[in-house]
C-alpha cells in the first residue's frame, strides 16, 4: 500500500457537505495540485447522513468538535476545548466576525452547509497560512467550481427537506453555466423553523428564519488561470433563544470576495458587513423592568497574497495577509409603555477596531521516502483601539470610566508583535503505519468583547467590562499520534498537550490581581491554563456490505493559576455508526454519547460562574437511510433521537440579559423524523 495514502494528517481531514445524498464508505485521498491542497492528506467522507441548521452544527459531527447552544440557531463550535477566536473560521476565504457581543451569531452562523462544495477541519495548529492564533483549529468552509467544457455547460442540483420536530422547511438550489472561458453560478438556501421540543415534550425557543443568495462570476481563460468575484447575501430573521434574555430579530451579512489564481500565484480580497439586531420584547413577552435593544455593526474587509515555490519534491509558500475588524454596539434602554427605547444605556463596543497584518512562509519537504517534515513561521503586527471610550452613555458614565474602575487603565491605541510557528514531523513505519508530531507555537490577540466590551449596570454584578490591559494569549503546543490501516480497516489515535501563557479568562470580579472591584462584574483577566487530551478513530468494513466506524475525543483544561477547571469544557464525548450499504442504498445507525461532566467552574464567588451545573452523560440513537432513485435522485430519511431521550451537551452560555447574566442550559430536540430529497444534473 501506497504510504501517502495513509497519511490521513491526522488532524486534518475534509468533509463534503454536498456528499450527504451519496452512499458512500470514508476513503482517504490525497490532493497531488499543489494549487488546490498542497500541505495535507485528505480524509474524504460522507456525513454520516446529518441534518443541520448551520455550519456550527454541522461540525458538531466531527471527533473532536462540540458546540455551544443558545437557540435552534447559531451553534458556535468548540475544537479541543477552545472556541470563539482561538478558531480561525474561514468563509470560502472570508472572516465573517458577527455582531453579536454573546455571539448569537457566530462565523458558522453565516455558513449554510448545502451552499458549500466542501469543509477541511485542521484541529490543533496544522498551518501558519490562514491567519494569526488558530490554536484550537481551522475550518474552511469552501466553493470550488470545477472547469465547464463545452459538451457540458450546465450543472445543477436542488433539494428540500422536512424535520418533523419543529416543522422545520428546507430547500436549497445551486445552478452554474458556462465553458471554457468562464462561469456564472447562483446558489441559494432557505429554512424555516418553528420552536422544537425536548424529550420531554417541552418547548424550546429556538424559532428561526435563514435566507442566503450567492453569485459568482469566474473567468477561466486557461486550467492554471482563474478569476473569481462574488457576492453572498445572508439573511437571518426573528432569531429565538431559550438561553438568552434577547432574541434577534435582525442578523444581516452581505460578503464581497475577488480571488485569481494564476500557477502558484493566488490572491484574494473580501469584505463583510455584518448588521446585528436583539432585543428583550418584540418577538416575547417583556418579563424585565425596562425595554432593552442592543444594535450592532461588524465591518471585515481583508485579503491574502501568496506564492507557491516547487522546488524539486519541495514546495516553499511564503505570503502576506491583512485584516481589519470595526464594531460598534449601542443598548437603548426604555420603559416598558415605550414602543422602542430611546436612552443609550451602554456603549457595548465603543467603535473598535483591530488591525493585523502578517507575513508567513510554509514549507512542506518530504525526505526520502520514509518521512515528511513541515516547517512554518509567520509574524502579526496587531494594532487596536477603541474609537469612542469616551463617550458618554446613561447616567454620563464612558467606557472608560468602567476600564479605569475595574482595570485602573484607560483604552488607549495598543500595538503587538506576534511570533508563531510549528514544525511538524512525519515517519513511515511500514506501509501500513506511520507516526507523526508537531510541536508549534500560536499567538492569538484578544478580541473586540474581551478588550473594549462595556456593558454598564447600577447592580456591579450586572455589569460585563473588558479589559484594555490584556496581553495576547501563547499557546506552546506538542502533539503525537499513530495512524494504522489495513485492506479493510483503519485507526488514527492522537494525543495533545498546550500550555498557555496569559490565557484570557472570562471571570467575575473579586479583587484578583489587577482586578479593582470585588463586585462579581464580568470581567477577563489573564491567567495561566493546560489542556491536554486525545482523539481516537477506527473505521471497520465487516465483509462486504457491513461498515462501523467509532470516534472518541476528551479534553482536560485546567486553570493553573487558580487550579480550577476552565468552564465550557466538554467532557469525553463519542460517535458510533454501524451501516448496511448496496448499490443504489444504504441503512445506517448512529450513537452520539457524552460522559457526565464533574470539571466544573460553578461558583460565582470563587470562580467564573460560566457552567451551569454538572452534567450527566447521556447516549441518544439515530437511525437513518439514503436510496439513489433512477439517474438523478437521490431520498434521504431517518429518525434522531429515536427513544426522545431528554439531555444536553455540557457546553453552553452566558446570558446576554443584564438583568439575568447566568448561564442558561439549553435542552436537545426530543424525536425528530426528517426526509431530504436532492436532484442533480
């Protein structure tokens, strides 16, 4: 057997959402264009036959990946143990930063599965190219249009679906057109929901409206040549969230891209506008003294330059990106006899921006025929600064009249120079076999919520201050691992260890070290943490028609400088799938587990308050089926949580109501029956 079939990279792998209607077993291929793939082995599979509302959820199926739950929408992914801006989360190219200070929605909130030809997930630092930090993982979510010929200029595909449990409508249609020359291709999604219930029969809010549109223009004079510009519309309305005291009525993205391609020359320019609207009364009953409405705006515009140098065997890529991020965000608060309010209450992001700028180069140089090694470096001059702090807001208090109460420290213009890189070392055992590590080093500035958020309260435990003085976050990562594979099986085993210097804590204010008030505020302080864990996979074919494939992954985070957990850790969580397959069809079983969680950070006294409780494992089974009908049909249906178990992932967030800052633990959907139907020519 081939070795660099084996290669799975461990750690990496790809997952083509259009591949949901097509039977097929996990194979491992390995990407030989150096323009498309040129760093890693691939590990092509199937879904598993899944639903999903976004790409949160959608890689909530995934080893390794969890997610955190507000509503029936925007699911915020979590990959070993690190969530939020510790993922770098790439939309066919773009940062999409939402506008949403709890992060109602996410980046994968933007990202509807079905409008997308394929996702890699890189867990662990795997890569210097595709932005600063990144220590927790990279997803790319991407479109790729392959070249139109002349005696085939017409694709199209189309589906809709059903789920029964909260009457969820569905139907996506992607058309393109074109020859040699070039492309027009138009995609669109739609999905309506209503709330769902829990094994329990409860109802939970989770209500949402998702539209999304995209048109791409391609010129393809030649294969090595190619010219791309988009534009995406997003669309998201009346936005439910039984773990908030807000819903969202408004969630608006509109994202540009250019991209050209020419050799191993590519470059790229985006830019997202994000608009972002929640409220406690327009889509619930008002149970709070006052009407509160937060409005935001998030504005990324960016790009990257890269070049690829093919010497012999060996492959140099040396490049340039740039990103900038501005937010604002202003609660209105009013009386409940108001129709809107009208008083600014807070200014949550006092006109932020944060500005980098990086230079990396990847090499990636097999040795011999036994060995791979990759080496990276990549440097950030970040630049941030809160335009407004100043501002004046309800009762003449400013940001940083709040910064200089909790922290002693005004916002002022900050700039960092950022150092990271890995190498990473492969070793064929024998055909079948090979071990792999790398050891990196990431550096990841904090965000606009954990620098600037000002969220002001009369009740200090109310009150949500980030903290100006914050030093970046550096991750010193090692990670081991060992992947096998016969004629008809397949194992990866992974293990990793991260020790974090100046790792941004979210926590409430009891007068730690260099922390003013002892109020229980939320506020973010630096700290030392460890998370160490380990990921196993093995896929199995029984003869010929019988496939099972079982994945573990547990992540262990501790706060060294407190010696407690660190909040929002998942704990060791699993996927069972055992499938009959043939032809034209297929029958397949799915068991998704979790253990109980005990790690927790609980105490609002004496630690972050972040966790709601701890949690007790659970086991929930899902059965599905998948048939070809004729050419170009495909029917899918199956049945989730047969036995309408009533449970919860462990993860889950604050509350974004200043007059109920607890974290909240959002119930699962109960017993869901689905059908999905996708035509393609």
């Amino acid at each position: 057997m081939d070795r660099r079939k084996l290669a799975i990279i461990i750690g990496s792998f790809c997952i083509s959402p259009q591949m949901l209607a097509e039977p097929v077993l996990p194979t491992v291929t390995v990407e030989e264009d150096y323009l498309i793939d040129k760093h890693h082995s691939q590990l092509a599979t199937d879904t598993k036959q899944v639903t999903a509302v976004d790409g949160g959820d959608f890689l909530r199926n995934v080893t390794g990946i969890s997610g955190t739950r507000m509503g029936g929408h925007g699911i915020d992914p979590i990959i070993r143990g690190q969530n939020q801006t510790r993922l770098n989360i790439l939309l066919d190219g773009a940062y999409v930063h939402g506008g949403c200070p709890n992060r109602m929605d996410p980046p994968t909130a933007y990202a509807p599965v079905e409008t997308y030809d394929q996702v890699t997930v890189m867990r662990g630092l795997q890569s210097v190219m595709y932005g600063s930090g990144g220590s927790g993982g990279t997803v790319l979510f991407e479109r790729r249009t392959a070249h139109f010929s002349l005696d085939k200029p017409l694709r199209a595909q189309a589906g809709f679906g059903y789920t029964g449990n909260a009457g969820r409508k569905e139907s996506f249609a992607d058309v393109a057109a074109g020859n040699e020359m070039g492309f027009i291709r138009g995609i669109a999604s739609y999905m309506d929901a209503d709330n769902y219930t829990d094994g329990q029969d409860r109802e939970v809010r989770s209500a949402f409206n998702n539209k999304s549109g995209t048109l791409i223009l391609g010129y393809t004079p030649s294969k090595n040549t190619r010219l791309e510009l988009s534009y995406e519309a997003n669309r998201e309305d009346d936005v439910l969230f039984a773990g908030s005291g807000m819903d969202a009525p408004i969630s608006d993205n509109d994202t540009f891209r250019v991209k050209f391609q020419q050799n191993h020359l590519k470059a790229e320019i985006y830019r997202s506008n994000v608009e972002h609207v929640m409220d406690n009364f327009s889509l619930r009953p008002l149970t709070s003294p006052m009407k509160m409405l937060t409005d935001t705006t998030s504005k990324t515009k960016g790009g990257r330059l890269s070049n690829d140098f093919v010497l012999d065997n060996k492959v140099l890529t040396v490049g340039v990106d740039y990103q900038k991020n501005t937010r604002h965000a202003l609660r209105w608060a009013g009386k409940p006899n108001m129709p809107t309010p009208t008083s600014l209450q807070s200014i949550m992001w006092p006109d932020v921006e944060l500005e980098q700028i990086g230079l990396f180069g990847e090499m990636f140089m097999p040795i011999g025929e036994m060995d791979v090694l990759k080496l990276g470096i990549r440097y950030d001059r970040v630049n941030s600064v809160a335009n407004a702090a100043n501002q004046t807001a309800m009762g003449g208090v400013a940001p940083n009249q709040l910064y200089q109460k909790y922290y002693g420290k005004k916002a002022e213009e900050q700039d960092e120079n950022n150092i990271g890189g890995l190498i990473r070392y492969e070793h064929s055992l024998t055909n079948d076999s090979l071990v792999f590590a790398t050891v990196s080093r990431s550096v990841r500035t904090a965000d606009a919520s954990e620098r600037y958020l000002s969220g002001n309260h009369n009740m200090g435990k109310m009150r949500w201050v980030g903290n100006p003085d914050l030093a970046p976050e550096k991750h010193h990562q090692i990670e081991l691992g060992h992947a096998w594979q016969g004629e008809a099986w397949q194992m990866t085993t992974t293990t990793f260890y991260n020790d974090v210097s100046d790792f941004i804590l979210r926590d409430k204010a009891r007068g730690q070290a260099g922390i003013l008030q002892s109020d229980l505020a939320t506020i973010y302080r630096n700290v030392d943490a460890r998370l160490f864990g380990v990921e196993w996979e093995a896929t199995l074919q029984w003869q010929q028609n019988w496939t099972s494939h079982l994945s573990l992954a547990y992540v262990h985070a501790t706060n060294t400088t407190d010696n407690r957990p660190i909040a929002q850790t998942p704990p060791l969580e699993g996927l069972f799938n055992l499938e009959y397959h043939r032809d034209n069809w297929l029958v397949g079983s799915r068991l998704r587990f979790a253990t109980q969680q005990n790690r927790i950070d609980i105490s609002n006294n004496a630690g972050s308050g972040q966790d709601v409780q701890p949690t007790a494992g659970f086991g929930v089974l899902d059965l599905y089926a998948n048939a070809n009908v004729g050419k170009y049909t495909t029917v899918q249906l199956g049945l989730d949580n047969v036995f309408d178990k009533t449970y919860a992932y462990h993860v889950n967030r604050a509350n974004a109501d200043p007059f109920n800052p607890d974290p909240v633990l959002v119930n699962e959907m109960g017993r869901a029956a689905w059908l999905k139907v996708k035509v393609r020519y």
